[in-house]
C-alpha cells in the first residue's frame, strides 16, 4: 500500500511550466530523496503536496484515496506536515507557544492551559537537544535550535508524511545527527518522509529512494543505493557521467591555493571579543584560500564579521598589506580594502527590491562620486563588466535581485564585493542553499579570484567545499584556535578529526 | 581599544551553558522591562502627582479620570489587538463620533436600540474593513483611512452637516452613561469588564495566539494553520464594535451625540497602546500595557488641569515626549534580546 503518490501532476505558471507529468510514490516508512537543481521544481511539488497551490492536472493520492488540500491547514489535519528551508516559525512568541500554535492544550473552560504547554514542550523538546527554558522569545535561540523546534512541532502533530526542505542548512553535525536519530525513529513508526537536500552525503547516510526533477520533470525515480552517485548528479544535472567525474564533487582545483606567497595581505592578531571570541589569530597571503572550521558557534562568523569590522573587539589587531587598522568599524575596513559576504544572503546582503543594476552600484557609490554626483554611463559599464564575469544570469541589468534564483543573487553579491577592489575577500557560507550548478559556478569564482591574487576567508559547513577549496584550513572551537590544517594531502576525514578532537565532551556521543 | 579583561575557557561546556543561562535571564528581564515599563512610569506618575497636588489623590478625581478614560480605554483595547496583528485602524475616531451620534438618534426607540444601533452599524463598518484587508491584501492603512472619511461622511449626513445635535430621549440610556457605582461612573465598570475578558481573550484563547502569530510571521502562521483571515477579520470587526460601544457611552454620559469631538482620537489610541508596550510592527504587546498607556496619557491631562493656567494643550507635547522615548527603549531592547 502507498502512503501517498502523485500521479502525472503538472502545475503551469504564466510562462512557466513548473511541474510537468511528475508522477511517485511514497511508501509508509519510506525516506524519499527528492533531488534536482534550483528551478527543477522540487518546491513547487512540495507546495502541492502541501495544499499551497493546487495541481493544475494530474491527482494525488493519499492512502490510496484521491485527496485534494485546499489550504496548508487541510494538508496538516490530514497528517502532512512540513518543515520549511527557512525556519517557519513565530520569532516573537515563545518557544512552546511555537510549538503549540492552532492546536494549544485547554482546560474544562476552553481556556488555554499554560502550564501544561509549558510542561509538554519541555518534555517533547527534550529528546531535539533543545533543553533551554520554554517560555523563552523563540527569535533569540540559536538557528539550528530554532530548526529544531520546527521539527518538533511538524512531528508531534499525528503526522503520516512529513516532508522537509533542506531540513540541514543551519544545523551543525552533531545537530544533523540529533534529526537523523529523529529520522531513523519516525522511518521506525511507519511514517513517510520526503527528504529535500542538496548534500549528497545526507542523502546517501539517511534514504531510501530518491526522485529527480529537472526542469519540471520526472527524470528518474527507484532505490537510492542501486544509483550511483556520479550517476545521480549527472542525471539532477542532465550532464555526461564523465564530465562530472572530471569536475570532481565540488569545483575547486586543488593545486591553486597556495598563494603567491609573500608577505601576508591579511594579518589578525589575538582578536577578542566578550566571550565569543578568546584568541584569534592567522593570516592570509595574496592569491590564498584560507578556511576557517568548527561547528556553529564556534566563532567562525563572528571572527570574519569582527575582520570586517561589523563585530565589536575587545583587543587584538587587524592588519592588511601591512597597514595596522587603527579605528575598528566596517568603514575603515572597507577602506583598507576588505569586503565581507555576511551569512545571511537576503537579511544582510542584497536589497531583494532594488535591481541587479543597484545592487552592484551600492558599494560603488561612494568611491565614484564627484561631488556627490555619479554618471550613469560608468555605473553601466561597471556593471556590464561583472555581469559578463560572474556570468549572471538576469533578463536585463534592471531586473530586481529578488526575482533571481539563490545562485545569481550571491554572485550579484559577490559583484557587488568586487566592485570595491577589495585585497580581502571574506566568504560566510557562500554556496549555502544555491543549487548544484550555481554551487559550481561559485566556487570556480572563488578560485578564479585568488588566482588574481585577493586573499579569501572561506567559511563553510561542507567539509568538502573546506577541504577542497582553501588551501589551509584553521580550526575553531569555542572562540579558540585549536588547529591548522595545510596542503592538499588533508582530506575530510582529518578535517572532521581535528574538529571532533577539539570537542573532548561529544566523543561519547559518537 | 580597550583592553577586555576575558577569562579564558576553562571549561568549554560551562562557558556555553553560562552562556545560554546568561541569554535566558536577559530574555526574561529585557521581556519584563518590554511589558511592565509602562505601568512603572504611570505609578512613578501616580506617586508625583499625588505628592505634588492635593486634589489628584482625591478620590473624586480618581473617578473623574477613570470616567474620562472609559471611552479611548474601550477604543485602545480594540487598537491592541490590531496593532499585534501588524495592522492599524485609523477608523476608530471617526467611528467613536458616529456610534455617539447614532447612539443619541436611536435613543428615542429606547436603551435596547440607542446600544445595539452604534454597535451594529460600527461593527458593519469593522467587518468591511477587516474583508478588505484580509481577503484583498489592501493595506489597513489605506482602508481604514477610506472607512475615516467614510463614517465621517455618514455621522455629517446623519446630522446635517454636523448642525443638528441629536439629545437623548432614553432615561434608562442617559443614567448608563452618567450614573455611578460606589461613586464610580457605571462606564468604568462596564469598561473593566470588557477589558478583562480582552486580557483573557488575547493571552488564553487560540484566537488571542492566532493574534500574536499572525503580527509575528503572517506566511509562518498561515504555513502552521492559523486561520489567518478569519482572524484579521474579527479583529477588525473588535475594533469598530469597541469604538461604537465607546461612542454610545459617551453620548450617553453627555446626553447628546456631539458631532465635533472625537477626531485624532485614533492617534491617542495609537499612541496609547504603543506606550502600552506593543510594537507597532506587530506581534508583542499587552493589554495591561495598554491599560497603563491609557492611564497614563489620563493622568498627564488631569495633571495639567490641575496647574491650571497651563494650556491643556501641552497633555500633546507631553504625551509625543512619551511616545518617543518609548519607541527608542522598544528598539534597544528589542535588540538587546537578540544580541544575546
């Protein structure tokens, strides 16, 4: 018996074909793969599933009966629950409040019973690795905290499906293992799950069966173990099998970040600050990948963005190209020429509303200004310029950043970063939540640009994108540096050595 | 720079669950400071004014201000709820003057009548509203702006341009609004009951948390299954009901429905519920902190009533003064709980 199936289903958008014939099945108890690029239709399967659009051919089938949601709500009360890419919740209500909405516990006179929500979400927070206080504001948990909770909440209603996009993006590994323990649970009680991840690794580690989407269509769907992993990506990819296998996982060429050598062009020096950062020091030579590892929180972020200026020092130095930066403020440090690509794309990076044009002058404005006034024709010409060389993909130049897939809005960011001439590039998660192809464009950039000779900080959580594309990799933990790893012998496993060394308390764990 | 003084991680486990221990009580004094200001500045107030004019501790004065306050009280209570919607209604002042004046016609028929008219008619408006911006996206803003202009023009009509002032012919009517309870106007009583059941309303029922999520995250509330139309609805519909209740008590308090007062009063809502503690964005606030903000705009006007010669227009520039300050210790503190 299926669970649920989705048979030949198409959802047309004016000028898009979104979904095309998609047909498959979800057995109970299954963990499905559903793969493909961004654009495949992969979310708008998902919203159909959900109730959000509505199919415009085809029938779904859930339980072996042909079922129609009209809204998310009637998806959830029939026992598909969904756990969404960016956390879904309410930031400004409390973590049980969250976790209770629509379906809160109440007394003998309709009256909701605080106490016991409060009880209950400690309890069913407890096996989530969530074990803060519950009347807490949920926006001021940690990300992968927050994540977790949504879990919590998407599982705890009676769920038979439960379907989760890119459930993984803000978790650290030993959270990731927290959701496979839920996982493997849930794969226990009989429950289907449809898993959407760009990580290979995960996929392989947790599913069953997977689905390709391209281009709205149904490209290949049967066990995961019986296809081969070059196989998968060059189907999700539509490329040749070989070609592929020659580009390797990720894009990096791994002779060229050595660096040219020389005198560093970045220097940090015992950098501190309050209690998230206790010693921080490395440097970065012209044309070199430096990595920076550890898990969320181990001050990765926060080290580039006090580089950048953007993070409050209580001492430690900053130096670039040999100049000592007196003044610490994201003013200074742009003048010295570093430029900093923050984690969160759409919070601090590109203005969504404002066109491909803009958002690469942003940054320009200043430094091009006469007088306060700056001529059209040099911003065009800027413009066209890193258009052409990251290889944007927008209709026109005056096309709003917002309407762009997730690859080419971090490529006008970068545009944007570039524009200033930068000598340092700081990276935080540049390749998070961008396709597979995007991811590759991304990261034959980065390598492109330290050629030109820009040293680059690459923060990442993929330890392969770690490994493979900086040339040393420094080590993390607690505000603290704690290794280094250099030359091309290391290899992910070290990587994730020197990290779990440097976690003496998580090795029971493992 | 300065040099901190940071002691080095002994520990690791300890220090990140110092950490979390030090980001949870933040949390829980930053919430506390968010919801219970309001109510110390109106005590702080209070002990002053009492200290500095012998006439404010009466207790006759306490039941002049709480008289005064029963109306905008009733009008911010309303305003609560949309406000942590994320929404505004811009309506209620024009409203507050219609319900009075329907109010004062519908009294010849009558109490039944001259209550039930102003709430029928507000709540008709409120619900024209609460569709429009639930169901077509318009801003509230805007359609509460149209509904302003528009219930302006219906209680201009009713009343022919504002010339004719209706009395009102109800006894029963009349002593609603100006008799008293151990010496306590019966519109302060009526109007403590309806707020209990508001405070009840919005932090014990699913509709109250629907509330709160829907100003919080619009998407994440509709994504988790809160009805969030119906909710924007109703509580449009609250909203005009209230100031309609509030503008029948008034007319009845003054035994006419006055056409000339009641505008800005929406922006004294306004202001009241945002010094009250609730974030204009939507998705926080109380109605104890609204309750505070009414009384204290209240006591600030009875205060400089008592002075005398001073213009009683300054209650505005006093109350502006408020109303910055609170909006810069909001953000603060909202930030100081994120950066935690």
């Amino acid at each position: 018996m299926a669970l649920l199936e989705v048979v030949n289903v198409s959802k047309v958008f004016p000028g898009v074909r979104a979904l095309d014939d998609v047909s498959f099945t979800l057995q109970p108890g299954e963990v499905h793969a559903l793969v493909g690029e961004n654009g495949a239709g992969k979310s708008t399967l998902i919203k159909v599933l959900t109730g959000v659009y509505q199919p415009d051919g085809g029938e779904l089938r859930y339980c072996d009966e042909p079922v129609s949601f009209a809204t998310p709500m009637d998806a959830q009360r029939s026992g598909i629950s969904t756990i969404y890419q960016e956390v879904n919740l309410v930031p400004l209500m409390s973590v049980a409040h969250n976790l209770f909405l629509g379906r809160e516990p109440r007394n003998r006179f309709g009256l909701l019973d605080e106490n016991r929500m409060n009880r209950e979400a400690a309890e069913i927070l407890g096996p989530y690795g969530v074990t803060t206080d519950v009347r807490r504001q949920l926006g001021t948990l940690a990300l992968g905290a927050q994540q977790m909770v949504a879990l919590a909440r998407a599982v705890m209603i009676d769920a038979r499906v439960v379907i989760m996009d890119e459930p993984t993006s803000s978790l650290e590994p030993r959270e990731v293992e927290t959701l496979f323990g839920v996982i493997r649970d849930l794969h226990a009680r009989g429950i289907g799950i449809i898993y959407v991840s760009h990580r290979l690794d995960e996929l392989y580690q947790i599913c069953d069966a997977v689905t390709i989407l391209r281009d709205g269509r149904l490209v290949h769907t049967g066990q995961l173990a019986e296809l081969e992993r070059l196989r998968l990506v060059s189907l999700m990819l539509g490329r040749d099998a070989s070609q592929v296998r020659k580009e390797g996982a990720t894009a990096f060429e791994a002779d060229q970040h050595e660096g040219t050598g020389g005198a560093p062009v970045l220097r940090a020096t015992n950098l501190r600050s309050r209690h998230k950062l206790h010693d921080i020091s490395f440097d970065v030579k012209p044309g070199e990948v430096v990595g920076l590892g550890g898990l969320l929180g181990a001050g990765r972020s926060e080290t580039i963005k006090a580089v950048g200026g953007a993070y409050p020092l209580d001492g430690g130095e900053i130096e670039v190209d040999g100049r000592h930066l007196k003044r610490h403020s994201t003013v200074q440090a742009v003048k010295a020429g570093i430029a900093i690509q923050p984690e969160d794309r759409k919070a601090e990076g590109i203005v969504a509303g404002l066109s491909v044009r803009e958002n690469i002058a942003l940054a320009v404005l200043p430094r091009m200004a006469r007088m306060g006034l700056v001529s059209d024709a040099k911003i065009d010409e800027i413009v066209d310029v890193y258009m052409k060389r990251l290889r944007i993909k927008a209709s026109s130049p005056h096309q709003a950043v917002g309407d762009l897939s997730g690859g080419n809005q971090q490529k006008v960011l970068l545009a944007r970063l570039l524009a200033t001439q930068p000598k340092v590039l700081l990276l935080d998660e540049p390749t998070r939540g961008i396709d597979v192809g995007a991811k590759v464009e991304v990261q034959t950039l980065i390598d492109e640009l330290a050629a030109e000779g820009l040293g680059v900080v690459l923060v990442s959580s993929d330890a392969e994108e770690l490994i493979e594309g900086a040339h040393r990799v420094v080590v993390l933990r607690d505000g603290v540096v704690v290794g280094m790893l250099t030359g091309a012998e290391v290899t992910t496993e070290d990587l994730l050595a020197t990290i779990a060394a440097a976690a003496p308390e998580d090795k029971d764990e493992q | 720079m300065t040099q901190g003084v940071v002691a080095e991680p002994e520990v690791p486990g300890k220090i990140v669950a110092d950490e979390t221990r030090r980001a949870e009580r933040t949390d829980r004094i930053v919430g506390h400071v968010q919801r219970q200001g309001a109510l110390a500045v109106l005590l702080a107030v209070v002990i002053i004014a009492a200290a500095v004019f012998p006439n404010f501790r009466s207790y006759a004065n306490t039941a002049t201000i709480l008289v005064a306050a029963a109306p905008p009280m009733l009008i911010a209570l309303g305003m609560t709820f949309v406000i942590i919607t994320g929404g505004i209604d811009l309506s209620v002042g024009s409203q507050f003057v219609l319900g009075g004046v329907v109010a004062a016609y519908a009294s010849r028929w009558g109490l039944i009548a001259a209550l039930l008219a102003p709430l029928l008619i507000c709540g008709a408006i409120g619900l024209l509203n609460g569709v429009l911006i639930a169901h077509t996206r318009m801003a509230p803003f805007i359609v509460t702006l149209a509904a302003l202009l528009g219930a302006r023009g219906l209680m201009r009509a009713l009343s022919s341009e504002g010339s004719t002032t209706y009395l009102v012919r109800s006894d029963a009517f009349h002593r609603l609004g100006s008799g008293s309870f151990l010496r306590i106007g019966y519109p302060v009583w009526l109007v403590a009951v309806l707020v209990l059941i508001g405070i009840v309303v919005l932090s014990r029922t699913r509709f109250g948390h629907a509330v709160y999520a829907i100003g919080g995250s619009e998407d994440a509330a509709s994504l988790m299954g809160v009805a969030v139309r119906r909710t924007k609805v109703w509580v449009y519909v609250m909203s005009g009901v209230l100031a309609g209740l509030a503008g029948a008590i008034n007319a009845a308090k003054l035994g006419s429905g006055v056409t000339v007062l009641g505008t800005g009063m929406e922006l004294d809502a306004i202001a009241a519920v945002v010094i009250g503690g609730t974030l204009l964005t939507g998705g926080a606030g109380t109605i104890a902190g609204t309750i505070a903000g009414v009384l204290l705009l209240g006591v600030i006007q009875n205060m400089i009533n008592q002075v005398g010669n001073l213009n009683s227009s300054y209650q505005q520039v006093i109350s502006g003064a408020f109303l910055a300050v609170v909006v810069v210790a909001q953000t603060y503190l909202g930030k100081l709980r994120r950066v935690t």
